[in-house]
C-alpha cells in the first residue's frame, strides 16, 4: 500500500518534523492542528472560543486537501489544557461536523505548543 503527503497552504505548515497529513490507502492520518491562522502561522487569539472554531476550520482544510470532508472523519482526539471546556468544545463541533459524530477523546493536559488552549488530530476514512 502506498503512503502519501497530504498539504495544503489552507491549514498551518507543519512547525517540526511532520507532515499535515499522510494518506495510506483510503485511511488519512492528520497531525494535530493548533490554532495557527495559516497566512501569518501566528495564533489566532487568547480567546479559547476562537481558538477552537480556528482549529476546527484548519482541520477542515486538510480533511479537504485529502479529498475529503470532516465529516469523513472516523475518529478525533482533542486536548485541552481545561477540560471545563468541554461543554463548549462540543457546541462548536456540532457546527463543523454532521451526524453520525465521530469516534472521540478528549483529555485535559498540562501544557500544548505555542501555549495554545486546544490541539486536535484525527483519522479520516475516504469513500473506495
């Protein structure tokens, strides 16, 4: 099975040793997305619900640069540095995403680059 580099200059360049996304087969594997607003790669703002809403669209672009859409995916896992976020991680995610919802973690951690509040990654299935 081949492997593939999914980019897109929609989503954040990587800022280390990792691609955005690698497609093997019909299953993508996107690395975790910060809230990096891609033309400037700087963070959005200190506002978690702009944080979040700019997490999700970057995610969205790179579902989109595999050739599908978020709601292509099959499973997601977000961290947070405050789990009393949740309630709000998930009605922000109810406006990117359609049913049936993903598989899902979402953990609290001490700390994520760029002292952001949200990081996100997931795994897409595409359509044969």
């Amino acid at each position: 099975m081949s492997k593939s580099v999914i980019h897109t200059d929609k989503a954040p360049q990587a800022i280390g040793t990792y691609s955005q996304a690698v497609k093997s087969g019909t299953t993508v594997y996107l690395s975790g997305q910060i809230p990096l607003v891609p033309e400037t790669m700087e963070v959005i703002s200190e506002d978690f619900e702009e944080q979040a809403h700019q997490v999700f669209k970057n995610i969205q672009a790179v579902c989109e640069a595999a050739g599908g859409t978020v709601n292509d995916l099959a499973k997601v896992n977000i961290f947070l540095i405050d789990l009393s976020k949740f309630a709000m991680v998930n009605e922000i995610m109810s406006q990117y995403f359609a049913q049936p919802y993903p598989a899902r973690a979402a953990v609290q951690i001490s700390a994520l680059p760029k002292a952001v509040q949200i990081e996100i990654d997931g795994v897409m299935e595409l359509p044969e």
